[in-house]
C-alpha cells in the first residue's frame, strides 16, 4: 500500500491550506522537495515491491518507507482538523489575516514542527531509495512472481475425482444436442466459474473424456491458455491438436485460415482451461474464426472470473461451481492420507481429520494438499497441529494452495488489492452489507478520485463488484426482489486475505494472544470489553478500529477512544454501550464511526467536532432521542443513516 500512501501524502502536501502554513510554519524547504521526489518514488515502487522478495535491504527501506509516510499522513490529517477547528472557534485578528483567515492556536505551531521533522525524516529515506537502483516502470511478468503454472492436460483418474458425478450430469446437458445451452451463432460457450483449486479443470477433464462426448463430436481440443491471452499461440495450440503435428505457419493471416479450413464442417469440443483475459476484443479476434464448426460445436472455459464467463459465454449458460460436500473432502482426503484399510488403526486420527476437513470449504486442492502433508504422519500431536493452525502458517499449504489462490490476488489492480488486504480484519465466515464496505473504503482512503468528479460512492461500487466478479466475494442472502443483501468471503480466500495483511492487519481474538504489533496499523477485536486486549492500547497509530463485542458493558472502557487519536474506522455496532464519552472527540481523523444496533440514548455535544466526519451510522438505535445541535458543522458527512431510529423527532438544522 505504500504508492496509494505516497499519493495521499503529494496531494495533501499540494493543498491551498497547507501552502499557506508554509511560511508561517516554515514547512516550505521539505515540501517543495518531497512534492519534487515523491512522484519519482511512485514510478519504481512496482519494482521495489517484487525485488523485496529477495533483498533484505528493500525489504527494510520499503518497511521504513511506508511507516514514515503512515506517520506523515497522521500529522497532515491532525494539522488539517486543527486547522478546521481554529477556524471554527477563531476571532480573527489584524495581526494573522494577510497570513491565515483564522488564529493559529499554539498546538496548531506545535503540529507543524513536528510535521517538519517528519517530512525531513521522509526525506532521507527517499533519497536512500535513489540509491537502490529500481527499475522506473518495471514490467510484471507472473513466472517471476510465483515462478511458472503447471501446464494442464485432459487426461483424467476418475477413480481419484469425488463428489462431482451431479456436476458432470449438468455440464453433460449444456452439451449435448438436446442441452440447454445458449446459442452463438454455431457455437455455444459455456463458462465454468469458481475459485481456485476447486475443481473446475477436473470437471472439465471429466466432461471431455465422457463416452458420449466421445460419440458426439467430430473433434476434441484441449488448450491450456493461463494469463497470456495470445490470439496468435492459442490459434496455434489448437492447430497444432487438431492436427497432432507441428504448425508450420506463424504469420496470422495463414493460421487464421488453416483453422477455419481445420475447422470447417465438423462439430467440434474445445476446452480453454484457465482463463484470466477480460478484454473482449481479444476474445472475438479468436471466437470469430471459432465459428467456422458446425452447428452445435461447444466451448468449455474454466475461470475465476464472472467477468471472463460475462464476454465469452452468456448468463444463462454460465455454471458456477460450488464446493465438495463435506462427505467427499473427507473421502478425497483420507485417500491421500491412509492405505487400503489403514485408516480403521487410528479412529483418534479420524476424529481430528474430520474437523480438519471443515477447514477446506469444500476446496478439492486443500484436501488434497493436507492429506499429503499428514501422510506419513501417525501421531496425534501432528494432525492437532494442522487443525488448531491456520493454513497461511502451514508449510504445505504455503507452496501449494495459498500460491493458487495468490494468483488471483497478484491479477488484480493495485487500487482493488489495498481493498482486499482491509477485508482481512473481518472475522472468518462475517457477513458484510456492500454499503457499509463501502463507506469504510472510502474513510480509508482506498478509492480513487477519477476526471470528471464522479462521485467516490459510484467508484467503490465499482470497485466492489469487481472483487465479487472476481470471486473474492461470495452472495449471501438475496430479498424478495432479488437484491444481494449480504456477502462474505468463502474461508480460504480469507485465510488469503489474512495471508497478505501481515501484521499491518491484525485479527486479535478472545483468550489468543496478540502477536507482534509494532507494524500494526488496522485491527480487529473479537470478544468482549471485558478481555479487551491492552496490548494493543501501545498502538499509538492505529487507523482502524472494528469491534466485534459482546458482554455488559454499558460504556466504553476509560482508554477508549483516547489511545487511538488517528483512527480513521471506529465501529462500535451491536456493542451495547449506552453511552459515548465526550471524549470521542479527541478522534480528529476519524471519518466513519458505527454506533449502529447499540441501545444508546443520545450523543455527546463533542461529536460535532469531528469535523472529518464522513460516515455516522446510528441505524437501529431505537433509544436514541436526539442529535445534537451542532451537527450542522460537521461539513464533511455525507452519510446520516438513522433507519430504525423510532425515538428521533426531529433533526437539528443544516441536517436533512
């Protein structure tokens, strides 16, 4: 997240109030500079990002990097509420009104001396990175990354594939003559969907090698494509299958007419197993010449991506794989763990085994990969290990599930990755409203502003359905009239999402001890008040704050919300605190704060100065009586949710 960090940081260092605070403040020299530099910065982070891998020293820059520039942005938000709030007690003087428009207080000349040194502090560690010879705009290429995908194949052990017998069944009838698949001119696409390592190339290898596909098609044509989408090497493979020999073409024009002649009057199958491209021109460059097979020629495509089935298939034919029954995880696993009849010498095994099972959702690969990893392991202590571990700290899952799961992570656009890694604070199987994710994004400062001010709401939203095209998100729950009302995230993507938060996003979890927190910015508390953990109170900047609370307490412990003075996120929702401490406003930066489903009475008069307020969800609050008066002045709200708030009469004025 450092280049979204880095940008925060230039456009706050351009703003009017700040240029004016440059003499008086004597902020000029450091940002003039950094605005110079700062820039130059962003176009090598890529390369600084993929060579931290291996080099211990970018490793520990890009560290150094990111927390300065955390700090940085803190003070700049803390300066800028002192700003708002000068300006709104000021009585403007002769002396300061050529300089500013209100009276400086003295903590506003403090702030600035402390922003100085920071800035000075961010200063050296750009230049240091000057000296680490990045390459400016370095290209990404996937098999550095995560070194090269094995190349797949149609050939199938059908003794070795469970619980995919229905699956097959409904495939089989999209294909067939008599099937229920959606018609593109001759050829008909039918998309097959889900994240990976469920089992979508098993399906389909299972589908290809059945007997009466076998007898229904003139041509049966494998193509494993992956994330390079080269019309040109796809025409090829397919020749080069059709044909079982080498093609001796490679300028387009004659492959796209060997194809077509290959093609030509004869019913054909082909499988195009793991494909990433969304660009549609692409897709049509080759699915125009596709169409030269007879009526009733098929295309199966294995993907990730709703978006990928949306430009190759149609909705209708769509199918969206669904994960193993916990039957046949069991059943795939304890192939992979025990011998013919073995398993009936270690019933205490089978015992953990199937609680290890509940850890895989239903994901094929997982089974497979922690049956491999207990194989040869017989003793109890070993099998509570995987069960109590999570799967990021398992040394098998790490070289082989998280690393297919990762590839769609490393897919996606820097702006939607910084919006990922947040949703590893939620806890596992938390359901979550789009709207409220989205508000949060927004007082993070995840979305980006784009030309022609479209509205940052609409840009999340976006942001949103690309994740859930993506299969990050899953639908959970749909209202009569069929609008998602809820989502989550299927439990290994989490334990992805956890895996890339690192200890920048923690989780901290009733009677767990806190791991360390000294590079903590965001966290989670799961429990209740009572066994808060204190550790995290030494977090001096953390930005988010989500409590997932129970217990009786009816006010918020004496250390909250004063140890936290840069949150960004507070969500106190469904906590039970009757009362917010005047206190609160403390919490300067604070842009989104849920008090939602809490039987609070009324609101401290201190609210209405937390003046970067951009989010207030009181929905639920059916106790609440009130707002305060002064809730006009928070100018930068643009969200009041009080649905369900029977109590309130009236609004205060400037709000409604």
């Amino acid at each position: 997240m450092s280049d979204l960090l880095l940008q925060i940081v230039i456009d706050k260092l351009a703003s009017p109030l700040l240029e004016k605070l440059n003499d008086l403040c004597s902020l000029k020299e450091n940002t003039g500079k950094l605005r110079q530099s700062l820039p130059l910065v962003l176009a090598f982070l890529e390369d600084a990002e993929k060579r931290q891998e291996t080099e211990k020293a970018i490793e520990v820059w890009l560290l150094e990097l990111k927390n300065v520039t955390y700090e940085s942005e803190d003070l700049l938000d803390e300066l800028t509420a002192e700003i708002m709030l000068c300006e709104n007690h000021s009585r403007i003087s002769d002396k300061v009104r050529n300089l500013l428009p209100f009276e400086p207080s003295r903590h506003l000349f403090d702030l600035a001396k402390e922003l100085r040194n920071k800035l000075k502090e961010l200063r050296k560690i750009v230049k240091r990175g000057f000296s680490l010879n990045f390459k400016e705009g370095a290209v990404f290429k996937w098999s550095e990354t995560l070194g090269r995908r094995t190349e797949t194949g149609s050939f199938v052990k059908e003794s070795d594939i469970y619980g995919r017998e229905d699956d097959r069944k409904k495939i089989m009838e999209l294909l067939l003559p008599t099937g229920k698949a959606k018609t593109l001119e001759d050829v008909s696409v039918i998309p097959i969907v889900g994240i990976g390592g469920l089992g979508k190339t098993t399906l389909a290898r299972l589908v290809y090698n059945d007997e009466k596909v076998i007898q229904c098609f003139d041509l049966k044509i494998w193509v494993y494509v992956s994330q390079d989408f080269d019309v040109r090497k796809l025409i090829i493979a397919i020749i080069n299958s059709i044909t079982r020999r080498n093609c001796e073409f490679s300028e387009i024009d004659l492959l796209q007419s060997q194809l077509q002649e290959s093609l030509c009057g004869r019913r054909f199958l082909l499988v195009l197993d793991d494909v990433w491209n969304e660009d549609k021109k692409e897709w049509d460059k080759l699915g125009d010449i596709l169409k030269s097979g007879v009526k009733g020629s098929k295309i199966i495509v294995t993907t990730r991506s709703t978006e990928v089935a949306s430009i190759m298939g149609t909705t209708n034919s769509t199918y969206h794989l669904k994960g193993l029954l916990e039957d046949d995880c069991w059943a795939l696993f304890k192939k992979q763990v025990f011998g013919y009849g073995e398993e009936e010498k270690y019933p205490n095994l089978l015992a953990i085994g199937k609680k290890i099972i509940k850890k895989c959702g239903g994901v094929a690969l997982a089974a497979t990969t922690l049956g491999s990893q207990l194989r040869s392991k017989r003793e109890e202590k070993d099998w509570l290990l995987v069960q109590e571990s999570e799967f990021w700290n398992l040394k098998q899952c790490q070289s082989d599930i998280l690393p297919a799961l990762r590839l769609s992570y490393i897919h996606l656009p820097l702006h939607l990755k910084r919006c990922f890694a947040f949703c590893s604070l939620f806890p596992k199987n938390y359901e979550f409203k789009k709207e409220k994710l989205i508000y949060i994004w927004m007082a993070e400062g995840l979305i980006q502003p784009l030309e022609g001010n479209r509205p940052l709401e609409d840009i999340a939203d976006e942001y949103f359905n690309d994740l859930l095209c993506s299969s990050f998100f899953q639908e959970v729950e749909k209202c009569e009239d069929g609008n998602i009302t809820s989502y989550k995230m299927h439990d290994l993507i989490h334990d992805l999402a956890r895996s890339i938060g690192g200890n920048e996003f923690v989780i901290l979890e009733d009677g767990l001890d806190p791991s360390n927190l000294a590079r903590t910015r965001h966290s989670s508390v799961v429990g209740n008040f009572d066994s808060f953990p204190l550790d995290l109170i030494k977090v001096k900047h953390l930005r988010t704050l989500l409590c997932y609370l129970g217990g009786n307490s009816e006010e918020l412990p004496s250390f909250l919300p004063a140890s936290f003075i840069f949150l960004r996120v507070f969500d106190l929702s469904g906590c039970g605190i009757k009362n917010l401490p005047e206190s609160i406003s403390v919490l300067m930066c604070l842009r989104y704060l849920d008090l939602s489903n809490t039987p609070i009475q009324t609101l401290p008069h201190t609210i209405c100065n937390l003046y970067n307020l951009q989010t207030l969800n009181l929905s639920g609050c059916s106790n609440l009586e009130e707002l305060p008066l002064g809730m006009g002045s928070l100018t930068s709200l643009r969200h009041l949710i009080i649905t369900g708030c029977e109590g309130l009469t009236r609004m205060p004025a400037g709000i409604g």
